[in-house]
C-alpha cells in the first residue's frame, strides 16, 4: 500500500498551512509542482476568518526534521487531508489544530503500515456494502484503500458542485458543509457510503490528536495539553485520593526514556 | 497425517486463566498436562513494561492484545433470518490471545454473584409466581448453589488478592460494604482501593438517597500480598493503564503473576505456544474424547492424545469448538431443541455521564481497572420485581479506570460532534467530568445463540462461529427500571449537566461494551437443556470438561471473572474428588 513519493515540497507547504486554516490556502509559497495547494488564489475568493496567532505555528516550526514526509499519501491527497482534519478539529486561540498537530503525518504513517494494509481485519468475502450499521464495517477495503477511493470520490464530487474547484480552495464553511453532507450521507459517493469515510477520517483525526507523539501526530503533546492528560506518566498511587488536586506535571511521551520504570531492575 | 504426539492425562484448551488453574492444580495431583495456547508467550518482563505498554493507540485502539479477526472472528447478526455476516473488526468485546488469555488485559473488578441468581428459575417461580416472566425469558438453575461455590469464591479472591470491604460476614452485615452480597466466610484478603474523587461525589450523592456505596472489589492490590501459591502481587500505582493493558506493576492478578509460575515449576505442566486447537477428537463408539487437534507453529496438523480434555478457551469459543468438533446437539432456535449454543447471553450496559463543566478536578488519569464506588441496591436480589415485568438488575459504580484521552473525552448533550465547539468542549469537560456505569444482567432468549456461519470461514478453513443477539425485552425494562435509579444519583451529585446513554437501540457489534460473552456451553441439571453438568462436565462423554462464562445459563448484573474462577476451583474439586479416580459421568443423565 505504500507508494514511493518524494514530495518533501508538498510537506513543506502542509506545514506551512498549518499557520492557519484560512490562511492555509492563501500562502502562496509555490514550489515548482505548481501544485494546487500553493495557488494562492483561494483565500480572495472565499475570505476566511483570521488566523489566530496561536502556538500551532511555533509547533510546526518546531517540528522535528523528516516529521513532515509522507510515506503515503500524494499531493493532492494530502491537501485534502490537511484541509479536512483542521476542519474536525481546527485552531484556536489557545491550541493547535489538527493540521498543526501532525494529523496528516499520523494518519499517513498509519496508512503506510499494518492498520492501513487491514492489519487485524477479516477482509474475506462476499461483502454487504448496504449491511445494517449493527453489523459493522463491511466494505472490501482495507484502510488505505478507503482513504485512497474515497478521497478521489469526494474530490470529484466537490469539483462538479463548485465549478471545477477543489476541496482544499473552498472557504471553512464550505468545507464544513462538505463534511458534513459526507457524514449525514447528504453526498453520494458512487463507490462507498460516504459515512464510512467520514467516520473513518473523524476516528484517525482524533487519534492522531491524542495519540503518543511517537507516531506522528500530537505535537509538542498539544492534545495532551489541551485536556490535562499527563501521558506516558505512571504513577499516582499518592495523588489519586487528594480530592480537587491541580496536576501540573508536564506531560511526557513514551518516547523519552525517563518514563521507564525503576523496577525492572529489582524485579528479575 | 497428523503428527501425534505423546499421550497425556489431561489436554487443556487455552492457555488463559482458567488453564492455568488447572494445569497448576493437576499437575501438582501428579497428572500430566498439556495447555494448548494459540498466541504467544508473554511476561510481566519484559512485555509489559512502561512506558511501551502505555501506549493508548497500540493497545487500546488497535487491540494489541487481542484475537486477530484475520485468523478467526466471528459472525453476527441480531435475529434468525437475519444475514449473518462477519465481525470484521473488534469491537463490542474483546478475547484476548496469548498466554494469559483476557486474564492479562482485564481490568480486575472481582464480584461475586447473588445467591439468588444460581437458582433463578426457582427463585422467579417461588417468589413471583411461574407466570411471572413472558415463555420466552429462558432463565434456568445451575445446578448448585451459592453455598457450594462459596469455599471457592473466597479461594480465587485469595489467589488474585482480591480487595475489598466485607458486606456480609458469616451472615453479619458489615459496614462500609456490600449488604446486598451472599455470606461470606472470611473477608477480602486484602483492603481496598484508595476511593478517587469521582467515587467520593458519586458515594456521598448515593447515600443521601439512601443507598449503600461501598469500594469495588479489586484484583488490582492494594498491598504487598503472597498468595497462597507463594506467588507475590505488589502495590497497585493506579497508572490509569488497566484494561487492554497488560499490567506493568506486577498488580493486576494475571495468569502471569499469580497462577501460572507455581503451575510452570511443576514438570508434570507444558504450556505449549502457537498451537490453535481445531478440534477435540473422540470416538464414536466409546463417546469419549480421544485428544484434540491442533496447527502448530510450522503450520502442521498436529493430534496430542489425551484422557481427559477440557475446554478453556473465551466463552463462546468453547462452544464453537464443540460445535466444530460435531459434540453434542446443536441449538436450533426454530424448534428450541439442542444445546450446544444455547442460552448466549451477554451484559446489558448503559451510562450517565455528570459534569460539572470545569469547577471540579477529577483526574481522570489517575485510575486503575477496578478502581470504583459502587451500589448494589438495584441488583436482582436487593429490590422487589413485583408489577415491573422483569428479573434482573445490575450495579452501578463510578469507576475511574483511566483518562486516556482518544477514547475518554466525553461532552455534553447537545455538543457537535467536531469543529471548533467540540474542541472547546473536549477541553473543558476532560477533567471535569464523572461517569457513572451501569452493569446490567442479561437474561437468555430462544432467538440468542451460538451456530456456525454457512458460508464464512477461518484461516485454517472451518466455519466461523455465528452469533445471533440482540437485547431480549425483559433486559430492556430492567435497563430502564436501572438506569432511572441511576440517574437520581446522578442528579443528586451537584454538576452541570447530566447525560444519559440510555439502551434504546439494537445490538450492534461495533462499539465496545463488555467482554462479557456468556452462554452456549451452559451447566445445568436436564442434559436436554444444558450442555454440561453442576460440575461442568459433558453430558455427552464424561471426559471432556467445559471451563469459562460459557457455562452461565444466564448472565448476572455483575462481571463474570470472579464467578469463572470460583467454578474453575469448584470443578477442580470434583475431578481431584470424584473424578480423576474413576473416571465417569458423575451426574446420571
């Protein structure tokens, strides 16, 4: 499922974008692709509301090298994604959005390994693609595959309703609209129910917020932050009964070994 | 050809909890043992340390230990008539694979059912009448009693050093405890847990309402402890990594940590890795179990002859091996006849989240798998049924098992589901917010069973198992009677807001639940309604035994790992007692 890119620009431009939503499309910072994403035309035509100067920008400009290639996706099909997670989970004054957050990194990573090659699924047929929502997922694609199809579908569909427009020039509300119309199965996909795709992207959106920064997404621990959570983190055993207790312990990844536990020495 | 291997005594089927027992206790009665375990070895050290093992998307999302559904799954669907088609993911439940089984990945609540729920038909019929319930609520009595498992609840409490408040001592209620619970002949071998937050607002709520909190019963020590097979559990740190974990601190009562070291020092026990049992084998004219069948690592078919097999798989892979090894009589639902399948049943769940919107720090993080307050005034046995139309009941406790945040970060009612809103809301209800968990029974009906799928199948090519469920009637009243009473306490306890996840939907395969399958290889005392017998022994050849929540005939408000583990030690009783001597059916048929 992997497809050998080498698309460091589009990476450098994701990253880019991650200054805001709206001005996402608007940076204009084109490299010699003369890929959409970089046309810069857009934020004219479809005034989005300001960027906020928020502490995303400084995440990815922090972000550390080889963080923003991507082993799956293509160009365009990263400019969705990017364009699409800052919609389900978008920037705001004090956090990070998803985009920001690493999110196109994550699920790229995700579907460049077992759990976009259909890791731990039974993918044998025959399928029931109209099966009832109680029987589960029952379409033929692995993850990737999904990802792959249902991109293409849905940029297809936005280009037809928006005069030859993609998904990434549309303004927030637009997106938004987009996004929901595959969520509500407002829009029809001719290959897939449309909510699958959108439940899909909302679950891997959310996961890679949260996840461990070790797989991609999460940066600089934002979602962590944002809630409280203090991570790889693993004892409370004189804390978990003072009641009320403010926790300010900065939170910490599995990554850094200083979250290893002393017993496994006195423990052999 | 199959390889053959060398004969033994005894063949067990898993290498989970309830193999463990046994492969520990026969062993030690001089028998030779063979535990089959289809996933791999797995140690405290080093598999499941920090911070590796804290890792929410590894083993929380992708279920990293868990069955793979590429190897084998299952099929579902809600009805007879309906379509089965396969589980092609995890979801609603969990087997775990690898040694240890689900006992690695639990997260320790260790409850004991009521007495009245091993003699509920009796029980219903007694006290409200035999027209009481609608024909088709199956329920059925065990075969024995709550004062026959009683010796052996208390013994699997002090294997997993179990802590807890006595609520009833020797008849004696005691505070602070469960009043609701049947006698018990000594207390908790350990104390217990450290009360968190979210259960000190849900305890003080509930009893100015004049119900009865108490700390759940936790296999998560609170101390260190030595069990009585030498083998020692350490202090519990409440890391907030429990379930779906395997537990790094050497705290969480698994196989690993107290059972299966005192089983391994014994020469008479092999626990042999990467074996997936197909079959058990037996003679047609005997009708006695001859061995079973296994792949093994290389990819062979391998027959390990043994006289005595029994099955320790998950709970309904008991029954589809049964089925898969043409034992007994399939359950039919169309004519009701047939056991093998019968009476699947499951546990009737709701939820009520309370916030209080960022004017109180719970730290959900701070958390362990049977960390919780709970009460029990709305289980079966502590409230009367008459004019409600149902039996059964459930707990309801606030746990505070974790704050992971991918899968915990509840918001309101009313709160979009993404964009801007849900963020902000995410953000300000994460560590404000107390869940409370309703842990309803589920009764059996004729149309709930275990089959074999017709047209899909498993890796090593047999049919998979089929299960049909959806939540019968009496479990939909009872889930509301429950779950009302819940939401008074939820009421009560000074937030916000409060949101209610009522059960008002079909079952669906997809999001998580419990793993609490139960059924389909049920004990009882008619072999034309059971499959085994009180002491889980076939009817059908008195050497293949059936361990496991298979053998409820019906599931109660509680989680079943106490109840599995006390009828483990029970059955070990009478094979080491009556069996192995003289091996033969010990009930008359």
């Amino acid at each position: 499922m992997t497809r050998p890119v080498s698309r460091r620009h589009l990476l450098k431009t994701g990253a880019a974008s991650v200054a805001g939503v709206g001005a996402a499309v608007a940076i204009g910072t084109c490299d010699e692709s003369g890929f959409p994403i970089c046309r810069g035309s857009q934020a004219a035509a479809q005034p989005a509301a300001p960027a906020p100067a928020s502490p995303a920008s400084n995440a990815a400009a922090a972000a550390p090298s080889g963080t923003g290639m991507l082993f799956f996706f293509n160009d365009p099909e990263a400019a969705f994604v990017t364009a699409a997670v800052d919609r389900l989970i978008p920037p705001d004054a004090t956090f990070a959005g998803a985009a920001a957050a690493g999110v196109l990194t994550y699920i790229d990573r995700q579907l460049a390994s077992g759990f976009g090659a259909g890791d731990r699924m039974y993918l044998d047929g025959p399928w029931l693609a109209d099966a009832p929502p109680e029987q589960g997922y029952q379409l033929r694609f692995t993850p990737a595959q999904l990802y792959q199809i249902g991109i293409e579908e849905i940029r297809a569909h936005v280009r037809a309703a928006n005069a030859g427009r993609e998904f990434w020039d549309l303004g927030e509300a637009e997106r938004d609209d987009v996004l929901s119309g595959l969520e509500t199965a407002r829009i029809v996909l001719p290959s897939l129910p449309a909510p699958v795709f959108f439940e899909t992207l909302l679950a891997n959106t959310i996961e890679g917020f949260f996840a461990d920064p070790a797989y991609g997404g999460n940066r600089d621990m934002v979602g962590w932050r944002m809630v409280g959570f203090p991570g790889a983190y693993a004892q409370y055993l004189e804390l978990v009964d003072a009641y009320d207790y403010a926790y300010r312990r900065e939170p910490i990844s599995m990554a850094n070994e200083d979250a290893r536990h002393a017993h496994l020495t006195d423990h052999p | 050809m199959a390889v053959r291997m060398p004969p033994v005594d005894v063949a067990l089927v898993g290498g989970g909890m309830t193999a463990a027992i046994l492969g520990k206790e026969l062993a030690e009665a001089g028998h030779t043992v063979v535990a089959l375990e289809r996933g791999q070895m797995r140690q405290t050290i080093p598999d499941f340390q920090s911070p590796t093992m804290h890792d929410e998307l590894k083993y929380s999302v992708r279920h990293g230990l868990m069955q793979d559904p590429r190897v084998q799954t299952l099929s579902f669907r809600n009805f007879p008539g309906q379509r089965a088609l396969p589980m092609r993911q995890l979801g609603s439940f969990l087997p775990g694979e690898g040694v240890g089984g689900a006992m690695v990945h639990w997260n320790g609540q260790t409850w004991r059912f009521q007495p009245e729920w091993f003699a509920l038909r009796s029980w219903v019929n007694d006290r409200y009448g035999r027209d009481f319930l609608a024909e088709d609520v199956t329920i059925q009595d065990w075969g024995l009693s709550y004062e026959d498992l009683e010796p052996f609840y208390d013994y699997f409490e002090r294997i997993c050093g179990t802590g807890g408040t006595a609520g009833n001592l020797r008849g004696e209620v005691q505070s602070g405890g469960n009043p609701f619970e049947g006698a018990r002949s000594a207390p908790y071998p350990n104390p217990p847990m450290k009360q968190a937050y979210s259960g000190h607002l849900f305890g003080t709520a509930a009893a100015e309402l004049g119900h009865h909190p108490f700390p759940v019963p936790s296999s998560n020590s609170t101390r260190h402890y030595t069990n009585p097979y030498g083998l020692e559990l350490k202090p519990c740190m409440y890391c907030g990594f429990c379930e779906t974990y395997g537990c790094e601190h050497f705290a969480k009562a698994s196989a690993q940590v107290a059972i299966l070291p005192a089983a391994l020092a014994n020469k008479n026990f092999e626990l042999r890795t990467r074996s997936y049992v197909l079959r058990v084998e037996w003679d047609r004219g005997a009708n006695v179990a001859t061995g079973v069948t296994y792949v093994d690592a290389r990819g062979r078919e391998v027959f390990q002859p043994a006289a005595m097999v029994v099955l320790c798989a998950f709970a309904h892979h008991n029954a589809v091996l049964m089925l898969q090894s043409g034992i007994g009589e399939p359950y039919d639902p169309r004519t009701r006849s047939g056991t093998v399948g019968r009476n699947y049943t499951y546990q009737t769940m709701s939820g009520i989240n309370v916030f209080y919107a960022g004017s109180k720090r719970i730290n959900p993080f701070m958390g362990a798998g049977a960390l919780g307050t709970a009460i029990d005034d709305v289980n079966n046995g502590s409230f009367d049924h008459s004019g409600l139309g149902f039996v059964g009941g459930a707990y309801i406790a606030a746990y505070q098992t974790s704050g992971r945040p991918i899968n915990f970060h509840p918001v309101p009612d009313g709160t979009p589901r993404w964009g801007r809103a849900w963020k902000q809301a995410v953000a300000e209800n994460y560590n404000s917010t107390v869940s409370l968990t309703i842990h309803g029974s589920s009764v059996p009906h004729p149309n709930n069973y275990i089959g074999l799928d017709p047209s899909y199948t498993d890796a090593f090519g047999q049919p998979l198992g089929m299960v049909t469920f959806d939540f019968p009637y009496n479990d939909r009243l009872m889930s509301r009677h429950v779950t009302e009473k819940a939401w008074r306490v939820a009421q009560a306890m000074g937030g916000k807001s409060v949101s209610v996840g009522w059960l008002d939907d079909h079952y669906s395969i997809v999001p998580y639940q419990t793993t609490h399958n139960t059924g389909g290889t049920i004990m009882g005392t008619d072999p034309k309604t059971s499959v085994v017998n009180r002491y889980l022994q076939s009817w059908d050849m008195h050497n293949l035994w059936v361990m496991g929540a298979g053998v409820f005939p019906q599931n109660a408000g509680y989680n079943p790992t106490g109840t599995v583990g006390a009828l483990t030690y029970w059955a070990l009783d009478a094979m080491l007692k009556q069996y192995l001597r003289n091996p033969r059916p010990l009930v008359p048929s």
